[in-house]
C-alpha cells in the first residue's frame, strides 16, 4: 500500500522538538496510511534532544533525514540567527522533498507539517503544490493573542511600545482583559519586530493549525477561533493535545532512580518540585531567596538548579558541581536540608510529577511544563521567565483558576531590570498555597486532569478534531 506522505519539519530546540514527533507518532497510530519524513535541523541540539531523537522507533512509517549543516552569519538575538539558518536551509529541504517523491517506493505528497517557527517553509510547500499546517507549540489562547496582535500591527500599524503603554488588553482569547506586562516577549519587544511579524504572518499564511491543547481546558479560547468577529476569516485550528513525552527523558538514569527511591518515602501530596524548563536558571541572589524560602516554608522539596549560561552564549544551563552548589547555596543548606528535599540538575519531570508524593510544582509555565502538571494533577505556583511565560501565568492563574501566583510577570529591562529579584517571603507565600491540600485550585486541577485524559479517548474533543486533521490529509492526495 502507498502512503500519504507528510514531510515534518521541526524547531530543533527539546520544547519543540519533542512535542512535534511525539504529534507524528499519534498521528501515525491514528491512521496506517501515513508515512511521515522528519527533516532534522541542527542547531544547538542539546544531548536531551539527541537521546529523545536516538530513542524514536525508525519505520517505514517514521524516518529522519539529517539535513547538511549551513554556515550563518553570528548575531546576538540566536532568533534572529535560525531565521537566517532556515532560509539558508530552503535548497536542502527542496532536494530532500524531491529526493523523497521520486523515490518509487513512496506515496504521494500530502502536506507539510512546520513548527511555528519555520511558517517561511511554506514557501517550499507551495513550490511542491501541497499545504502547509503548522504546529503551535502553545496555547491557543496565545495563538488568538498573537494573531490579533499581528492584525493591530498590519491594519493599524500599532508600535509594540503603544501596546506597553496601555494597561489592559481585549484579546478575543481571553475572557478577561490581558494586562499589558502578560503580552510575550516577542510581541512587545522592538528587536523582535519583524521577526514576530514573519512568523506570525506565516501562520496566517498556513492552510490549517495544529495546537498542543485541549478544548476543554481552553474552552473560551477555542470557541472565539469560531465566533469572535476578531479572528474571523483565519486558518481552522485542530487541538489534538495534550501531546506529552511519555518516556522520562533523564540523561542520568541513575540520579532519576535514586529521586525516585527518595520520593517513594515520603507521604503524597508533601513534596514542591521547582523546575524551570529547558533553559531556566537564576543568578546567585535569586537562588538564595529559593532557598530561604524552602528553609522558611520547612516543605519536602526536589529542586532542579542550573547554572546560568555567561551573556551571548547560545545554549542551555549547565549542571553546578557539588562544591559549587555549596557555594551558590545559603551556607549549610545542603546540610540542613538532607532527608527533607534534593537538589539537582536536569530532572526526570514526568517521573517526578506523576508520583503521588509530588503536591506541588514551582513552574516557569513553558506550555510542555503546563500540560504535564494537568495531565498529573499536580497544581503549579506560577514564575515565568521568558517568551509567552507569563502569558501562559495569567491564562491559568487568572482565566482558568488552575494555578497559584508566585509572579505573573517576569524580569524583562522595562521592569526591574537586571536586580528584578522575587523575594523569599513571596516565594515561601507560593510553596504553602500550592501544596494546600483542601486548596479549590487542588481540585479543580485534579478534575481538568481527568478531562486531559479522556479527550484523547472516543468521545473527547482532541479524538475528534484529530480525526478531521487525518481527513484533511487523506484528502490531498
Ligand atoms: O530538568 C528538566 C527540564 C525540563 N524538562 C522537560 O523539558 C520540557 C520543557 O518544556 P517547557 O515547559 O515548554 O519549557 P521550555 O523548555 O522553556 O519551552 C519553550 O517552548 C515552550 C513551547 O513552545 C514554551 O511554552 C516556553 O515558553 C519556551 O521557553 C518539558 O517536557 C519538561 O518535562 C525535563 O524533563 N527536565
């Protein structure tokens, strides 16, 4: 049997990456008649996406193309440097979807699936005369908020300096108004203007958007892509969410064992687990007041800390020695804290969050960390840092009640500038009211984790709009 063949192409960074192949995996087991082409950049690939990559099946429905490197010109905003690599990389990729249609043991060409970040592939698709969807690796309440943003910008030529001036937002995602420090950072910096209005304008370019998330978490938002006048006119989006990373992804095995061990010991629901994404660290003031307030608070604790990058260097945290943590740390922590809590470096998240001791998740909010959490039932206490973190912050804290406020938004220069510093008391305030156990934000969590469980199954809404994302495949062939 021939198959329709969908040519992938994600962002290479973990946070996308993964979520994007774990979408191919669903939608090969969805239907046998697909067979999916993954076209590999690099850039930056960390050792956790080089381990996930390694760890995929290869089939005849699933396989990788490692496309060359290409030489691009530094520059400070590493954005800025993979737009520059992805138009760089349109000649590999046009060969490689030639290579791959010519090839007699494969199907027809159906379509390409690119990450949000790669909407200037479309222009590759249409060479092909296929249609491009795009994944958005985020809510759709901030797909609606990045949308109308692109149209005041494109209609009324609206400076993202006026939008910062203004306090609230109406955003047809959002019930209630969006405080203008909730706006990404892409949309409200200059340095990412024509950035953000390229990508953004390639999504509405795109023929349809896959979304990592679930109607019934964002019911409002999903429902205004149909009925609000706003967002009248723009490309079908599909929610097939939550797509989560079903293996852990820990590189050191036998740390995640021993925290495991750890957490088995302790009683459920007692234990705050902070952790910050792929890319999240503190500098050294900032992770002291981490510490007081976990020493205040007296909670069980797992504490994922990493060591900030030096400025303009292009990649993830680093792991602290054990005599640097001590130096980082308040003196004594360590010792004080041995048997009550155990800091790390990358964290086994998955593992931890589905253990029935964890109670409670000190989060940046990065959309993966979000639907994780749910899907566990596991509150959060939000802290975004960077891109639509804070976003995300308002949305769960604010439209849908499924979290705490630690902070909704972040250090960024308009704010508090470099010396931006959360204090103990507040953060102490976060780690009591997360890990409540009678707290309504507990069980409404709970509930939604239900709901994030069964909207895969028969009868949920992602099993539906799944189905019409396979039929608008098999369709173009
Ligand atoms: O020690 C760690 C740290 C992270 N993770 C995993 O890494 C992923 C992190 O993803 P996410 O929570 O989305 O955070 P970021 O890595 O910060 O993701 C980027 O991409 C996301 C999706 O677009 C955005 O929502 C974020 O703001 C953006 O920073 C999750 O699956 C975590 O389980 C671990 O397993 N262990």
């Amino acid at each position: 049997m021939k198959k329709a063949q969908l040519v992938f192409i994600p962002f290479p960074g973990l946070s996308h990456l993964v979520s994007t192949l774990e979408l191919a995996k669903l939608l090969i087991n969805c239907d046998n008649r697909l067979r999916i082409t993954v076209l590999l950049i690099e850039f930056s690939r960390s050792k956790e996406t080089d381990a996930y990559i390694q760890s995929l099946p290869i089939s005849d429905s699933l396989n990788f193309i490692d496309l060359p490197e290409c030489f691009v010109p530094p520059n400070t905003n590493p954005r800025a440097v993979f737009d520059a690599l992805l138009e760089a990389q349109k000649p590999n990729v046009r060969q490689a979807v030639s290579d791959l249609i010519n090839g007699e043991q494969h199907g027809p060409l159906a379509a390409f699936v690119v990450d949000m970040f790669c909407t200037t592939m479309i222009d590759v698709a249409k060479e092909f005369s296929v249609p491009t969807l795009i994944f958005f690796t985020s809510s759709v309440a901030c797909l609606g908020l990045n949308l109308h943003i692109h149209t005041l910008r494109e209609q009324d030529n609206v400076d993202p300096t006026q939008l910062l001036q203004q306090t609230e937002l109406a955003i047809p995602t959002f019930a209630n108004l969006v405080p203008s420090y909730s706006l990404p950072s892409s949309v409200i910096s200059k340095e990412w203007e024509s950035l953000f209005m390229k990508y953004t304008g390639g999504l509405k370019k795109s023929d349809g958007i896959i979304v990592n998330s679930f109607e019934e978490l964002e019911s409002y938002a999903v429902h205004s892509f149909s009925s609000h006048p706003g967002l009248a006119g723009l490309p079908i989006i599909y929610p097939v969410g939550p797509i989560l990373t079903p293996e852990p992804k820990s590189k050191n095995v036998v740390e995640s064992d021993d925290i495991i061990k750890w957490l088995d010991e302790q009683p459920p629901s007692s234990v705050v687990f902070f952790c910050f994404g792929t890319s999240g660290s503190f500098d050294e003031d900032q992770v002291k007041e981490i510490a007081y307030a976990i020493e205040n608070s007296g909670a069980r604790f797992v504490w994922s800390l990493r060591k900030p990058q030096p400025k303009g260097v292009m990649a993830a945290p680093s792991e602290y020695s054990r005599s640097d943590l001590s130096l980082v740390l308040p003196e004594g922590f360590l010792d004080r804290t041995t048997g009550i809590g155990r800091v790390i470096g990358w964290a086994p998240q998955t593992q931890i969050l589905a253990h029935p001791a964890t109670g409670g998740f000190v989060s940046h909010c990065g959309w993966n960390s979000t639907l994780e959490s749910i899907y566990f039932g596991v509150p959060i206490a939000t802290w975004p840092i960077y891109a639509e973190q804070q976003t995300n912050a308002f949305e769960l804290v604010v439209e849908l009640k499924l979290a705490v406020e630690i902070a909704l938004d972040y250090k960024v220069e308009f704010k508090g500038g470099p010396n931006y510093l959360l204090t103990a008391d507040k953060i102490e305030r976060g780690i009591r009211s997360v890990l409540d156990k009678d707290g309504e934000v507990r069980k409404k969590v709970k509930q939604m984790s239900e709901k994030s469980r069964k909207t895969l199954e028969e009868s949920g809404s992602s099993y539906a709009y799944l189905g019409l994302l396979v039929d608008y495949i098999m369709n173009q062939i």
